[in-house]
C-alpha cells in the first residue's frame, strides 16, 4: 500500500510535469494547419472528422496549432491532393490514392472487392496493417492515417448479376474498382466524387461505385434510384501532412500531432463516417422512387468469383515493390478477422 506522503509527493511530481508540458506548448510558436480536402464544406466527414479532430488538436496544443480548413477542392483537384501536401500547397491534405491508380500499389490492397465489411474495424485493420509500408510508399509526406469507406452500385437499372456490367458506363470509385469494371466488360468513367452526379445527368456513366451516404450529401439521389445491396468494394483514405510543416513545430507540438496521427483515430474516423455513409441505405429505402435491389447467394458468390483475378493481380504487383504480397495479403485478412471488419 502506497502511503500518503509517497502519494502526495507523485501527485506532485506528476503535477509539475503537466505544468511543464503546457508550460512548454504555451511558449511554442504558433503555428496554423491549411488542410485541403475536396468534399463539400458540409459533407458528414468533416463534420464528424475533420472538425472533431481539429478541435482535439487545437485543445490539445494549448491553442497554439490552429487548423483552417480548404475543402471543395479549394486549392487543388481531388487527384492531387498527396502531391499538394508533399509540395507544401497545403499543410494536410485528405487523399483517395485510388485516384492515382498504380501510384500506391500496397494500399491498394483495401479496395479489393467484397474484403472489407465494416468501415470502423476495417479503417483500423488497415491503417495497423499499412503503417509498416507507409514510410516507403508515401515517403514524400508525413503519414498521418488510413481509413475507409464501403460502396456499392447505384444506378438507372437494377443491377444483381456480373454479366449485367458488360457495355455499360460505370463511374468507378478507384482503380482497383475500375479495373474490375474492365474485367466485367465494362466503360470506365474517370470523374472524382463531386462530379459524379454531373457524369450521370449527362449520361457519361450508366452506374456509380458509391457509399450510401454520399449519394444523398452529392445529391446523387436525384439522378439514380437503383441501389444494389452488397457490400461491393472499399475505398482507401489517407490523412497525410507536408513533412517541412511538422518539422518546424516544437518538440510538444511535434507530440500532440503524433498522439493524433494514430491507429486510434483510424478506427475512430473510420467507425464515425462509415457508420454514418451506412445510414444512408436506410433513408434511401425510406425515399418514394428508390429501390434497393436485392442480392441472392448464387448471385453474390458470382460476384466473388468474378473478383478473384483482381487478388491475384494485388499479390503480382506488391511482389514488384519487393513486398510478399500473398504474406501480406493474409497478415491483412488476419488483422480484418481479429477487429471484426471483415465482409
């Protein structure tokens, strides 16, 4: 048993030191955080993201980081977003790597169709899995985290079976998607998420790769009313940070960004968002003149047999990056499997 005088003496040594650290944040440099993303200002993301983890670093830092927001695709297009944080155009930026297919092969593995069941698990899988390669991968930036979405086809017809994508137009979320898109026959379509509805009006694309969610936020709703029900792909997402900003910050400074840059704020961020996207089927269901097409077994295993080549094709490319890409692949199913975010 601890007596008092010992306890008075800890209580009091650990009092100095949190007096010290903020001691040492208040006399910090202040310093302000342009973070870039391409979603609407509005979209749920950055409100259960982006801004909740804004005001945790502005809290935490004693107020002497400040984040300011550019998003809708303010200081850049939704494809250059990594290289906007690597060329110092923004501080922090969100990026999709599937918006640059080939770039990213290792993360890649996240898209793979009918893997990845629920976004929050999923999210943190990833990130726990993919943090061993980032520092080689992305190593033009700071790595801040990992996490996803899942989506679906949303359409003008039902969609239930492989053989239906054959000469059709598809929007596809990323290359891995839209590789498997070609596999099946089908046109890919290269518009980034806010341009998607436009691709539609226009009769550019037939379908969209989306998460439920998103067609209400992007008012995709009101151009497509055919809503698959599957768990059909994962889109990856990176928060990464301009390695000159993080390397002028002071010491304490330096830490409040690491202690934000975790695997807890993937799972975190991935459970908020993908939880809310989710939500989306049940509001569309609710929606006069939607329809969510039903699946049967027979035809979702069709589904998984028609991706097989695309598994095949992840393990060839992580081999040329010197990475065992069959090893890598089933330490990423293990990690789905023991947080529960498998499909």
């Amino acid at each position: 048993m601890t007596s008092r005088p010992t306890f008075l003496l800890r209580a009091a040594t650990l009092g100095a030191i949190a007096l010290a650290a903020g001691g040492a944040l208040a006399q910090a440099k202040p310093a302000e955080l342009k973070f870039a993303h391409w979603l609407p200002a509005t979209h749920p993301l950055a409100k259960l993201g982006f801004e909740p983890w804004a005001k945790s670093v502005e809290a935490a830092s004693k107020g002497t980081i400040k984040v300011a927001f550019f998003p809708a695709q303010q200081l850049g297009k939704a494809a250059d977003h990594y290289d906007m944080a690597r060329d110092g155009i923004a501080d922090m930026t969100w990026v999709n790597p599937g918006y640059q297919a080939g770039r990213f092969p290792l993360i890649a593995v996240g898209e793979l169709p009918f893997l990845v069941g629920k976004p929050g698990p999923g999210s943190a899988a990833l990130d726990a899995w993919y943090r061993q390669y980032a520092g080689t991968e992305m190593k033009d930036v700071k790595f801040c985290f990992a996490h996803l979405h899942v989506g679906t086809f949303h359409s003008k017809k039902a969609i239930t079976e492989p053989s239906q994508i054959k000469g059709m137009k598809i929007r596809s979320s990323n290359g891995t998607n839209a590789a498997f898109m070609s596999l099946l026959g089908g046109t890919n379509v290269q518009v980034s998420a806010p341009e998607a509805r436009d691709a539609l009006d226009k009769g550019v694309a037939d379908a969209l790769a989306f998460p439920w969610g998103s067609i209400i936020t992007f008012g995709i709703d009101k151009a497509t009313k055919f809503h698959t029900d599957m768990r059909l792909y994962a889109s990856d997402f990176v928060w990464v940070m301009n390695k000159g900003w993080y390397d002028k910050l002071a010491a304490d400074q330096k830490k409040v960004i690491d202690d934000h840059c975790n695997n807890e704020w993937a799972g975190k961020v991935g459970a908020a968002w993908g939880d809310e996207e989710d939500s989306g089927q049940g509001k569309l269901e609710k929606t006069a003149g939607h329809t969510i097409v039903k699946v049967t077994p027979a035809q979702l295993d069709a589904w998984k047999k028609a991706a097989q080549p695309l598994y095949t094709d992840w393990v060839a490319a992580a081999g040329k990056v010197g990475v065992n890409g069959q090893q890598a692949l089933d330490a990423l199913r293990k990690e789905l499997q023991t947080r529960g975010g498998s499909n």
